[in-house]
C-alpha cells in the first residue's frame, strides 16, 4: 500500500492593518504602535489564523497607526473542540440515569447527553464533549480584532468627534484591511475600510492605493513622501543631526546628556524628516547654559550646540516635516521665536539677581506647602534643624548644611524658575554663587534635588547630601502623618521616589547613620500638624517595601533579602554587607544544612512558646553533643564577637558554619523536649543562643534549598 503523503501545512497571505488620524500624541507613539501590534497579533493568534511563521512589524507616524502580521490565513483551520462536563460520580444518579448536572452541561453544548463521551484520567472519570467546529473567515473576526486591540491600547484620555459614539484618542479618517491583495471588508470605529491612505500633509497629494502589503512603505515613501517606520525615521533625524553638527566644526555636538527623548518625540512630530541649521546672538550665552539648553529643548524642541570643550555654542538644530527649496524662511521663523525666548531668559536672569536668595526666604511664608503642613518657610526652618543634625552625625561642616538648608527653596520664587521650573536648584546655585555664598552651601543648593530619578547621580558633598535627606525625611514623616500614604500605583506626592532617594543616598554613600533614628529626628519637628498615630513605624515599614524592590534590582535573591530584613536591620548601609555574606554562605557545603538546623531550631523554640534566655547552665548538661556544642558555641561567639564589631559579616557566617558537624551530632543524640523542665530549659537556652549567633548577620532559616 503506498505512503499517504502528509498534509502540507497551511500558508497564509501578509495582512496589513492601518488606522489613518489626526496628529497623535508625541510622547506617546511608539508606545502606542508596539501596543497595537502585540495587541492585534495576540488577537489573531487566540482565533487560529496565525502559524508558528507569522510575525507581526509596526508603523507609526504622526497620523497613523499600522501593523502588518505575516503568514495570516483567510479561513481558521477546522479543528476539534472539547468541554469538560461532570464527574460521573456526580452525573449519573442510582438508578444510571443522568443528573440534573449532566443535563444541563448537555443543553449548555446543544447535545442529548447520549452524544456525551466518557474520559477517564488521574484525577477520575468525567463525561466530555468533543465536537469538529468548520473554519470561519478571517472578514467575520477582523474588524472586532482590530476594535479590541484599540481598546487595550495605553491611552489616558479617549475623545469624540463628529456625531458618531465611537471614540480613539484622535478623531479616525481611513482604516486599511488589507490580506494579500484582497481588502477585507468591514469598518474600524464606524470607517469603512479599503486599501487607501493619505501620504505627507503638505508634501503630497491626493489618495494612495496600497496593492500588497509588502508595500506600503515604498509606496508611502514614494508616493507620499512619508517614513512609515518611526525606528527608520528616528535613525534619518539622528544621521542628519550628526552631519549638520560636524558641518559647523570639528568636535561640535549635539549631543550634552539626554537627549534621546526629545529625539523620540521629534520623530513622533515628523513623517519626511529634515534637520536645520539656526543661530541667535553670542551675547545670550551669558545666560547660565541650563537656562539655554531648557530653553531651546524643552520649549521649542530645538537640539542645542557645544564645542568640543563643552561650552554651548551660538546655534541650535531644528527637525521640520517641510523640504523647501529654499530654507532661509523656515531658518529665519525658528531663529526669531527662539530669540524671543532668549530674550526672555536673558530678562528672568537678570531680574532675579537684583535680590538675594536670603531676602526671598522669609517671602516662602505666603507659599503653601501643604495645608495641613504649613508654609515653605515652615518646611525650610524644619529642614534647617533636621540637616543641621544629620552633617553632626556625618561630623559634617553643620553651619553649612544650615545654611544651604535655609535657602535651598528661596529661588522657587524667582522669575526663572516661575517660567522654567525644572531649574529649581540649579537657579538657586547660581544665584548663590552670586550672592558670595560658599561654593559648598551653592552646591548644596542644586544638589539637593539629586537623585530626581531612578539611576540618577546622588549629591557629592556631606551639606548637599544633609539636605538632601532631611528633604526626603521631611516629605515622607509628613505627609505619612497626615495620612497619605500612597495606595496602589497612586503616589501625588512621590514617596517611593523619596524612599529610593534615601535608601541610595544610605546604601551607595555608605553613610553611618540610623535610619529609624533619622525617622524619630523628624517626626518632632511638626509642632503644628496633628499625626496620625505609629508615623514613625509606617515610614520605616515603607522603607523596607521601597528597600527590597532596590535590592532585587541590584541582583540580590528574594529569599536573602528576606533573611537580612527580618531582622529589620536599621543602619542600611551595612546590608549589601550582610547579602554579599550570605550569597557567599549559601554556598558553602554547610550552608543549607544549618539554614535547615536553624528552621527546626525557630519550630522548637515556637512551640515550647519563645525562649529568651540564653543563658547555659553547664551543671544542667548531661549528655556529651550538647557539652561539645555548648562549649563550641561559646568558642565561636568570642571569636565572631571582633568581626562583627568590625562588620565583617561574610567570615562571622564563614566561622559559624564551622558549628555543623556538633549541630548535626546534638540533633541526632539529644532530646530537647524533656520532661525535666530545668534540663528542658538549659537546652532552649542553648538552641536560643546558637540560633542568636546567626541572628547577628541575618536569619538564614529564610533561605531556600
């Protein structure tokens, strides 16, 4: 008999999917067009038309959505479906007829329950039904697919337009549907689709026809002068952006630190991408070049200039969407705006010197802080007192940290800061660089902010680093204590941020300091807010939630940051010490074995109800293993005595771990649980002081095989 030939596997057409808009947000879009794209290929695959060669590729413009999904068929495979009905237990009654339950899984499947059939495996027998459902279209499931994927999209705020119910974060103009060369019928959010779209706004003209989607990029760029891929325009704005800086000199730059976000959104705001060259006055450059810089970034999206020595150079780089022959007008429409802001700055600047930081502080009075913390004066004298504090502690220069800590909020009432909030601090440091204030007391001003966010730098000097805590102390003391703590993913006033800041500042500094005393340092300080009750204990609770996600990211297991915060450890600084100890301890060929002796040691002393002596008796010892472990338990606690002291926690566990084999002896030849209380409770004492040995670096009974 000859060989059936196998079935060859089915193979589908290219499917392209566009939604044509108004100009959508910015900030937002590739974001939103890789949400899509997951979105619409997540929905294709749960309905079948996928192979396990489908791919799916996203497109984003200003006014487009797109995803084109390889290998998608025009009719699902036939396949069989099964339901798992009752227990047969359950669904035949004495008398071997069915229960109501298996009637009513019958009706739910449309079938006499004779049709069901019997399937028996480990967890029992069950009736089933199995039925061959046929293939449906890809036109019946498309249009609902693409309609749900839009729904799941990350899309803060949803509008409408026109008469119609339907509602998208911009108004829609065209949907494309496209599989192979065929449109599939339907309509996306009340638009009938087709195979047509609009190229460039201005640079093109009249309806495109997209014949396959292989090739709707060379159409959209040939035909309507638009770059559909955002990571191909993206890498267009960066190349131009590169040969315009290198035309006007060697080693000038536009790149200074972060500007890869305002090259993201440049290229959302673009679909035919073109970079010019523009030019203000060098006078301006007096201006302090944060000011420029936000100024020109910020405001107008324009990418600043520097030489090769870093100083900002009297240009500036604009991406328009335009190719005009001639581009002196668009160079001269940018450069005139820009002189305008310039100007301005120039003007703040200026103005704001006249006063001194130390004249606005007492000003912070008429500015709320909070309205059940009072005013920022308030908010200042507190953190006088709690920086002043902190640099005694870090035997810092104190008048300093006071000092900065006095005026590190006044330029929040200067003009450039009205204007231009972000230079919070970085204002204030040149305006007390121009007051005769110490560098130390100015640095301490801009850097107190530090870190802003996550991977951030942390402030160098010990006054910045003072203000910086008792900044991020007194936010979180205070607002926990008029109780806001942050509930869900909700945090208006920042306190994860805060607590990080902290924890980093701690941990990465190596500062010597006490964070519950830190803690009970503020808490006093808010003579006029009523707290809610345990303030203090709620923030350092908060502390360890916010310090276990950062030790996690420093690569740290669960298990051993749980053995180190058990404990509830307060000088942070000291547990990467701890971690780095225990990694090195579980690894040890003892290691897990007294991780599991001090387990049994926690269950004995749990259930004869807490030991807290550790006092040993020698007259109560009686046998042999608990004289030896006795006596080497007292060895050892001298001996790990001078490296704890020193915080040498990795050879305190490496030492400790040399207690194994008369641990192991004591647990095979001695009965703890006596009924002689006095030997009963020598032998708690005893497992309670070994176990305290441990305790000192961390709970290892927390570690996992």
């Amino acid at each position: 008999m000859p060989k059936r030939k196998a079935a060859k596997p089915l193979r589908g057409e290219t499917l392209l999917i566009e939604l044509l808009t108004e100009e959508l947000p910015p900030r937002s879009l590739a974001r939103l067009a890789d949400a899509f794209g997951d979105a619409v290929f997540d929905g294709l695959k749960a309905q079948y038309f996928l192979s396990e060669r489908s791919r799916v590729e996203t497109f984003a413009t200003p006014r487009r959505l797109a995803a084109r999904v390889s290998d998608v068929l025009a009719v699902q495979p036939d396949r069989i479906i099964e339901r798992k009905g009752p227990a047969v237990a359950s669904a035949i009654d004495t008398a071997g007829k069915p229960t109501p339950a298996l009637l009513g899984f019958a009706r739910s499947c449309g079938v006499d329950p004779g049709k069901l059939e019997r399937h028996k495996d480990d967890k029992g027998e069950y009736f089933i039904y199995r039925a061959k459902q046929k293939g449906e279209p890809l036109a019946r499931h498309l249009p609902v697919l693409v309609e749900a994927a839009l729904k799941k999209l990350p899309v803060a705020k949803l509008m409408r337009w026109g008469a119609r119910e339907v509602e998208f974060v911009r108004p829609v103009h065209g949907a494309i549907l496209l599989h192979g060369s065929k449109v599939v019928p339907g309509a996306v959010l009340g638009v009938k689709a087709g195979n047509q779209t609009r190229g460039h706004r201005f640079l093109s003209k009249g309806e495109i026809v997209i014949r396959r989607p292989s090739d709707y990029e060379k159409d959209l760029r040939r035909r309507g002068h638009v770059i559909a891929s955002f990571a191909e325009r993206r890498d267009v704005v960066v190349h131009e952006l590169d040969k315009a800086a290198a035309k006007v000199g060697r080693g000038t730059t536009w790149r200074l630190g972060k500007e890869m976000q305002l090259v993201d959104e440049v290229t959302s705001i673009v679909e035919s991408p073109r970079v010019y060259l523009g030019a203000f006055e060098e006078s301006f450059l007096d201006v302090p070049r944060e000011c420029l810089i936000v100024s020109m970034q910020q405001h107008q999206k324009y990418f600043p200039l520097a030489g090769a020595g870093g100083r900002l150079q009297a240009h500036f780089l604009f991406v328009a969407n335009m190719h005009p022959r001639d581009p002196k007008q668009i160079i001269r429409g940018n450069e005139r705006v820009l002189r305008a802001r310039l100007s301005d700055a120039r003007f703040f600047y200026n103005q704001d010197r006249r006063l001194k930081l130390a004249e606005r502080v007492p000003r912070l009075k008429d500015v709320v802080y909070h309205n059940k913390l009072g005013s920022q004066l308030e908010r200042v004298q507190r953190l006088q007192r709690l920086a002043g504090a902190i640099a005694a502690m870090l035997k810092a220069d104190v008048a300093g940290a006071e000092r900065a800590a006095y005026l590190c909020k006044a330029d929040l009432l200067t003009d450039m800061v009205g204007e231009f909030p972000e230079l919070q601090g970085v204002m204030g440091r040149y305006y007390a660089l121009h007051d005769g204030e110490a560098r130390e007391v100015a640095d301490a001003i801009a850097q107190h902010y530090l870190p802003r966010a996550a991977g951030d730098e942390l402030p160098e000097g010990e006054a910045a680093v003072s203000v910086a805590l008792a900044d991020r102390l007194d936010t979180l003391v205070g607002i926990f204590g008029i109780g806001h703590a942050p509930t869900g993913e909700k945090d208006p006033f920042g306190l994860r941020r805060a607590a990080i800041g902290v924890v980093r500042l701690l941990i990465e500094k190596k500062l010597p300091l006490d964070l519950k005393d830190l803690i009970e340092r503020a808490r006093p300080l808010f003579t006029q807010a009523p707290m809610v009750p345990n303030v203090s204990q709620q923030v350092l609770d908060f502390f360890y939630d916010r310090l276990r996600s950062y030790l996690r990211e420093q690569g740290y297991a669960a298990d051993e940051i749980e053995a180190v915060l058990a404990l509830k450890p307060t000088r942070v600084d000291q547990i990467p010490a701890r971690l780095e100890a225990i990694k090195k301890f579980r690894a040890l060929p003892e290691g897990m074995a007294l991780s599991a002796a001090n387990k049994r040691i926690r269950n004995i002393l749990r259930q004869a109800g807490g030991a807290n002596s550790t006092e040993v008796k020698a007259g109560l010892l009686q046998e042999d293993a608990e004289k030896k472990l006795a006596e080497e338990v007292q060895t050892a606690a001298n001996e790990v005595d001078p490296l704890l002291s020193g915080g040498d926690y990795a050879h305190t566990l490496q030492r400790l771990a040399q207690l194994r084999p008369v641990v192991d002896e004591f647990f095979d030849r001695v009965l703890v649980m006596v009924d002689d209380t006095a030997v009963r409770g020598n032998r708690l004492a005893l497992l309670n002081r070994l176990g305290n040995l441990f305790l000192r670096v961390a709970d290892v009974s927390r570690l996992q095989g």
